[in-house]
C-alpha cells in the first residue's frame, strides 16, 4: 500500500476518494507527489479521537482501519460526481514507518499551506455516530446573506415549536452559530429571540439549553492551535516555549505530538537549529530536548550554574506506595539540599506550591468516581484545567500523607472523620495522583 517517499523532493502521498453514495463504502486510491510541483489538493484537520475506535476504508483494494472521527469526515467531504483529492495524515503517512512520519512532520506546515482549501472537521459532536443520511449543509458567506439564515431558523424556531422539539435534542449546533452572527452584531442578548425580558429579568428560552450544550462540545474540541496559526500569519514571532505553552492542554494520541506536532508554528528559533522530529525517541526524551533548546535558546542558565542533581521519577506503572513515598521524600531533600548550598529558594510554603505545580503539570482534571465501588478506578476524565488560585500544595501534602498511610498498611479512609471529607481527599488524590502519572511517567 506505502511506496518508499523520497524526502529530499517533499514527496508526499494524495488520498483519492472515489465519488460514492452517503452509505457505500469508501473506496480510495494513493498518489505519491512531490510538493515542488504544486499539486492540487484539499487537506483535512480533525480531531483523531479514541485511537482504539476505528473503521475500515479500502485504499487500493487493501483495507486500512482509520480512526472513527476521520472515517465520518471522509464520507461528509466525499462527492457523488468525482473524486476528491485529499491529504489526511492518518492514511496518507505510513504509520509504522517512524523515520517516515519524521520526515512527513516536517513537512507539515508547508503541506496545509499548500493546500486549496483546508477543512476543519469538529465531528458530531456528542453523537459519535454518522447519521444515516445527508446531513444538510448551510454555508455561512460573512456577508448579509447570512441574515436570511438566522431569518429563517427564528422562523422555523417559532412556528414550528422548535423549542419543544429543542428540548429533547442534545445540541443546536446551527443556533450555536446563529447566536454567534448575532453577537458578532453587536446585539445585547436582550435582543435577541433566544431571551425575553420579564420584569427587567433576562429569561432563556426553552430551546437555549441546546445551545449551550453545542457551544461546551464545540469549545472543548481539541482540533489544534488555530489562534496560534493567526498569530503566525500576523507576522509574530513565536518561540517554542510560547508555542507549548499555548498548546498544552489539549490531548494528543502520540503525546510527542505535543512537541512534534507545533514545530511548524516556530517562528523563532532564538538563532538555533530547529528541532527535527524523531519519533524513535521515547517521550520524556522528547520532552527534554525541548526544555534543554529553550534554556538555550532563552540563555535562562547563567554559565556557572550547573545541574546537581537530576530527581526520580514520582511513579512508575510497577511503583508502591513506599516507592512513591520515597521519590516524593528525595524531592523535599533536593529543595533542602539547594538552601545548604546557599542557592535562593523562596519560603516552605511557596516551595510546596512551587513543587506541586510542576509535578502536576500546573493543571488538573475532573474525574466521575464509582462511589458504589470504590476499588474500580475508571474514571472518566475532562480536559485538563489550570488550578489558578487553588492551595496546590494542601493537595500535594494530602497526596503524600494518604501514600504514606497505605505504605504502612493501614486503610486511608480511616484516618478521615466524616464521609465528605473522605470523598474530598479521595477525590483530591486521585486528581493529583492521575496528573504525576501522566506528566512524570
């Protein structure tokens, strides 16, 4: 299926999806092409979505499983008349190939520059499943015409009782956009059919529910650093640290990616080399060459400061509670050991905080517990969030007393009083206890 790509002629591989009906299957061919030629083509954006999700399409007459998320985009943008050429990462780059997907990286910024047209595909939102027949499509054009749309939704909204049949719906998601032509109006939301006023009081209407449920979809979508692409069209300079940074929350399937996949949005290399994708490398390895090139670059060392000391990792899949006990343990000598070297090092409580905050990543996550049962951790988990003023280092120590008591043998809940404080600290240190496995393991 995969013929070999000659890096050094930017060859990359075109997926052709032959015309077919909403419900056939999708049947597909690979072109190899050089991007030195100026191809023609689309390309896709879109979230991956559970990796373990996946159904088949047929490329050449071989079938290749491709994430579920990707499968729906693929049948939406397909056509009934001609072929639709296309570059999607999941099937055009051989994914077992590391050496190939590191050289496909690097050419990631120019492929989507290079493409006609790019299309930013959300999914369905709750609904994972593709609906049984053609979605109808509305183009939005930023101009008045858009008017006859918001027009007719109101219309249809209240002479229809949409708000009934909005009510059992789990999102609106053309009222989510409607709603946004109207803000981008200027209007307060007094003015808008989606409230009344009764008695100077802003009252939603029935169906303004499934709005906001379309709008939390939308907003919690992780389908990449759009903003940051603005920036980078606006002629800002963008550092590997601000690109990170402003990336660091959303998910990624290969978390490499969350290095590998922004490169193309530098701007500012801080006059060293950019850093070449390599996905042979395991991704603390990742990781660190991406602090070691800021620290470079941002000259944040001074010449005759050297590392001391290098801390263990807080959690390992084979750890024990003695295990993590101890490693937490190390890290409070090592900020000790730095004040008897005369090094200056800020009070013990901002200390705490300084060193829950980086363990954690500085964010954290809801989880739903299986109170029933309280041994099955399979939680579900949100997006990660900035802690902000939250006492990072009170639920740093609860984590450390709860391991230390399950080191010794006893149970944890015995030494709470109250079944909300149980629930609390249990919930607290599985927070905490979840974001040391994902950022320090």
């Amino acid at each position: 299926m995969y013929s070999w790509l000659d890096a050094s002629r930017k060859e990359i591989r075109l997926l052709h999806v032959h015309p077919g009906a909403w419900n056939d299957d999708i049947e597909c061919h690979l072109q190899t092409v050089s991007l030195n030629d100026n191809p023609k083509f689309y390309a896709i954006s879109y979230v991956w979505g559970d990796p373990t999700i996946t159904l088949p399409i047929t490329i050449d007459g071989e079938p290749l499983e491709i994430t579920q998320n990707l499968r729906n985009g693929l049948q939406r943008l397909r056509r009934t008349n001609e072929a639709l050429v296309i570059y999607a990462d999941a099937a055009c780059i051989n994914q077992s190939d590391l050496n190939e997907r590191s050289e496909q990286v690097q050419l990631m910024g120019e492929i989507y520059s290079s493409a006609e047209e790019v299309f930013i595909w959300l999914g369905y939102g709750n609904d994972k499943q593709a609906p049984t027949e053609v979605p109808n499509t509305i183009d939005w054009t930023g101009d008045e015409r858009d008017d006859e749309i918001v027009d007719a939704y109101f219309k249809r909204s209240k002479y229809q009782e949409a708000g009934r049949e909005h009510k059992n719906k789990a999102e609106d998601v053309l009222g989510l956009f409607v709603y946004l032509r109207i803000r981008a109006m200027d209007k307060h939301l007094a003015d808008t059919p989606f409230f009344t006023v009764d008695n100077d009081r802003l009252c939603p209407q029935e169906g303004w529910q499934a709005v906001i449920r379309a709008m939390n979809t939308f907003s919690a979508n992780p389908c990449g650093a759009a903003t940051l692409q603005d920036s980078k069209q606006r002629g800002e300079k963008l550092s590997l640290r601000q690109v990170m940074r402003r990336v660091n929350l959303l998910e990624a399937t290969d978390v490499r990616d969350k290095v590998f996949g922004v490169l193309g949005l530098v701007t500012d290399w801080q006059g060293l080399h950019p850093i070449i994708p390599d996905y042979s490398l395991p991704p603390e390895e990742v990781f660190a060459q991406a602090i070691v090139r800021d620290i470079q670059g941002t000259h944040a060392l001074e010449p005759a400061q050297t590392i001391s000391e290098v801390g263990p990792r807080l959690y390992e899949a084979d750890s024990k509670p003695q295990d993590i006990v101890d490693a937490i343990a190390t890290c409070y000598r090592m900020i000790e050991a730095a004040k008897e070297r005369g090094r200056e090092v800020p009070t013990t409580q901002a200390s705490d905080e300084a060193l829950w905050r980086t363990l954690t990543g500085d964010s954290w996550r809801t989880l739903q517990l299986n109170e029933a049962d309280s041994s099955r951790h399979t939680p579900e988990i949100s997006k990660r969030q900035k802690f902000g003023n939250t006492n990072v280092a009170r639920l740093g120590r609860n984590l450390q007393n709860w391991y230390q008591t399950r080191a010794t043998g006893h149970v944890a809940e015995e030494t709470y009083h109250s079944a909300s404080e149980r629930f609390q600290v249990r919930l607290e240190v599985t927070i905490c206890s979840l974001e040391i496995r994902m950022c320090m393991g």
